[in-house]
C-alpha cells in the first residue's frame, strides 16, 4: 500500500481515462495546449499561476505536476514559492473580506 493517499498516474489509468471519453480528453488537451501557449503571459508565468492556483484546489496532481512544468520552464525554487505564498494570502485574504457578510448579519440581527 502507498503511503501516498492518492493513486498516482500511470499509463493504464491514462489510457483508461481517454479510452471511456475521447472527444472530451481531446479537447481538454487541445485546451489546455491553447491555454499554457506563449501569449501576452509567457509560459513560465502561465505555468507559475498554475501552481498557485493548484494550492489554492488543493489538487495534489496539479500541485506536482505544474510545479515540474514551471520548474523545466525555468522558475526558480523561489519563484515557485512565492507564487504559492501569493495563492495563500489569496485564499486567507478571500476570508477576511468575507467576514462583511457575517458583520452585515450581525448588523441585520442586532437592529443596528
């Protein structure tokens, strides 16, 4: 048994997964391609956004596998960090502007 909670990727599984819906993992590819492309962003940053955005889902295989890309594509280990420190202030920064909503209940219940 893998110490690891998640199955990892494999050939089978990937075979596996384009074999039971081709059309769809075509155009996931086809997207994906069209989206990691050298643009007004150039790969490496698409790649370092990647990565951020993966802590923020907190998708394990995102997480390794973007971190790899950005890695091959040049980023820095530090680069890569504190992409993932941006996508942390991100997620702790979406909680304190949330708190509106709980103040605005209070504010509703309390008459004020």
């Amino acid at each position: 048994m893998s110490r690891y909670p998640y199955p990892g990727q494999n050939k089978a599984r990937a075979d596996m997964r384009r074999d039971l819906a081709p059309e769809a993992e075509a155009a996931f590819h086809a997207f994906s391609k069209a989206v990691f492309k050298d643009g007004a962003l150039s790969y490496k940053t698409k790649q370092l956004i990647a990565v951020a955005v993966a802590h923020v889902t907190q998708c394990p295989y995102c997480i390794q596998g973007h971190t790899k890309s950005a890695a091959r594509a040049g980023a820095t280990a530090e680069e890569i960090i504190e992409a993932i420190w941006v996508a942390a202030e991100m997620r702790a920064g979406g909680t304190y502007a949330h708190a509106a909503l709980a103040l605005a209940a209070l504010e509703v219940k309390g008459g004020q």
